[in-house]
C-alpha cells in the first residue's frame, strides 16, 4: 500500500466512476479531457492491482430487507476465519475486523419480516459474544467526500446519472437473483458477460439492469482503500444522543467531511457513524471539539478499523 501513489487523472477517474459506476470509457474521457484508452487503461491498472474495484450495491429498503449491524467479539485464534467466513456470506453487505484483534463487526440484509441475523450465524468460536441493532434510517443521501473532491462542478453535472424514482419497495425476479450478485463481483462487467453467467438474452440483462438502476434498487460504488488519499484512520462511532436531538445530532454530523456513514440504529446507543480521518491527531480533535460540543450526545463508543474483509458499505 506504501507504494502505490494515485496521480490525479486517477483520482479525477475514481471521482467519476463514484459518480456512474458504469459510465462508457468514451463518456468519461471526453469529460476529462483524455482519451478513452488513457481512461481504460487507468482503470485496468487500478483493477488488476486490486487497488479500486467498481461494485454493484443493492439498497436493502427498496428490495424489502432490513440491516442489521452485528458485532462478534471473538477469542483471537478465531477472528481471521470467521472474518473470511462471513464474507463469503450472501447476506453480509460489509464485514471489519476492529483494532483490538477480538472483535468483527458487519452488517447483514435478511428479509424486513425475518428476525435479527443471529440463529443463521452458525457454529461460532466457544466464548464468543454477539450484538446486533437494526440499522434504522441513513442520515446522509451522499458518500464521503473524501474521494469525491477532484472533479468540477461541471464535470460532476455531466456524468452524474438521472436521479432515481420512486421510494416503494421492488419486488426482486428470478433474474435480479442472479444480476445482482454478478454486479456486485464486477460492476462494470461487460452485458455480453452478464448474460453468460446469468443465462438470459443480453437485451433482457441490459435493460433489467436500466430498470434496476432508475428505480433505485441498484447503485455503483468504487471500492478503495481511503489511506490512497491520504486519510490513514478510519473509526466506528456509537453514540448515545438525547431522543429529542437525535435527528439534529445527525443531521449535523452528516454535513462533515469525515463522516463516511450516518444512521439511526436501535438499542443501547441509537446512532452508528463511520467517521475517516488523515491522522490519529484529526481523529482525536475530531472526537473532542467536534462531536464532544454537540448538544445531546451523552455517551459515545469508538472502535477503530483494523482491516476489511468485505468492503461493500452501509447505505448510502
């Protein structure tokens, strides 16, 4: 990781594909300015390395699935294979192992009508604690800026895709059982490619897939490790905020430039955040004269992140 240095045409390119995961090569490099095979030449190189994958993402309400945040405090020689585990799980939306080295914590989609996630966990490490709160309602309609700043505003007005309809839940086919997951392993795989692996026309895939995207079911996002731009701490905030400020603690936090996720969850604390930071120094400022001077927050829980097994993140 050291090693690897983003220019800025790769950062101009990530900052682009955040905006439309599968926007044509020719689309984007006539917006930057460079041709198409500058574009996809830098985009394979950042996918071959496994520094930048672009993936389908599934918005949970739309589908009719509920979230839930599970915490797994785990004896050591445990931690690694059942990180590894829960990622191979078709369920799980995110999965982290914390700084301490005992503890997991990830995110799981089940069914809106179906219980919290813990009898489908399985045989689990002896000693082994476990947590889980429902994720509730996003605070922020955005993703963290972080990786969203190298573009103009015209830039930005010209790849941005049209916004999406509608609120009501969609009823998944036999299809999008089979699309999402594929889209999810590569988000700009080829429709030619789509169709091979989900064993329909291509022109069914194509426009499926528009559909799925129009609706709001379906999002691209571009999975990279935040150090590449310089933000070395990432860190999981509980917080336990006063029932009448709770939506104004939110709002709040979800206008600053660390914060990476914001939401309503339930149990003892009832706000979750995900907050990125350049340094343990910004960390600790942030923590203290940011969050520490907002009216309403009582109590708050921080667990930073060690690594990621999943990178696939909480909505939005």
């Amino acid at each position: 990781m050291d090693s690897v240095t983003l220019d800025a045409l790769d950062l101009r390119l990530l900052h682009a594909l955040q905006l439309d995961g599968r926007a044509a090569f020719s689309r984007i490099a006539d917006v930057l300015d460079v041709s198409d095979r500058t574009v996809a030449r830098r985009f394979g190189r950042l996918r071959t390395t496994g520094i930048a994958r672009v993936a389908g993402v599934t918005d949970s309400h739309r589908t009719g699935h509920a979230e839930w945040l599970v915490r797994l405090r785990v004896p050591p020689p445990g931690i690694v294979p059942l990180a590894r585990a829960l990622a191979r799980r078709p369920d799980t939306a995110w999965v982290t192992v914390a700084s301490s080295g005992t503890e997991i914590i990830c995110v799981f989609h089940v069914a809106e009508e179906g219980p919290a996630p813990l009898g489908a966990l399985g045989r689990l490490p002896q000693g082994t604690q476990i947590d889980a709160q429902r994720l509730l309602r996003p605070a922020m309609d955005h993703r963290w800026t972080g990786r969203t700043s190298a573009l103009t505003e015209e830039q930005i007005a010209a790849l941005r895709p049209a916004p999406t309809a509608g609120t009501a839940p969609v009823p998944l086919t036999g299809l999008d059982r089979r699309l999402l997951p594929a889209l999810a392993a590569d988000g700009r795989a080829a429709y030619p490619d789509l169709a091979r692996q989900v064993g329909w026309s291509e022109s069914a895939v194509r426009r499926r897939l528009d559909e799925l995207r129009r609706s709001g079911v379906l999002r691209f996002d571009v999975e990279i490790d935040s150090r590449l731009f310089g933000f070395s701490v990432q860190c999981l905030l509980w917080l336990t905020v006063t029932p009448a400020r709770t939506a104004g603690v939110a709002r709040a936090l979800a206008c600053d430039p660390e914060a990476a996720f914001v939401g309503s969850t339930t149990g003892t604390h009832n706000l979750f955040a995900i907050a990125v930071c350049r340094d343990a120094d910004a960390l600790h400022t942030y923590l203290t004269d940011r969050i520490g001077s907002l009216d309403g927050v009582d109590r708050m829980e921080t667990v930073l992140i060690t690594s990621y097994t999943k990178r696939t993140a909480p909505a939005p």
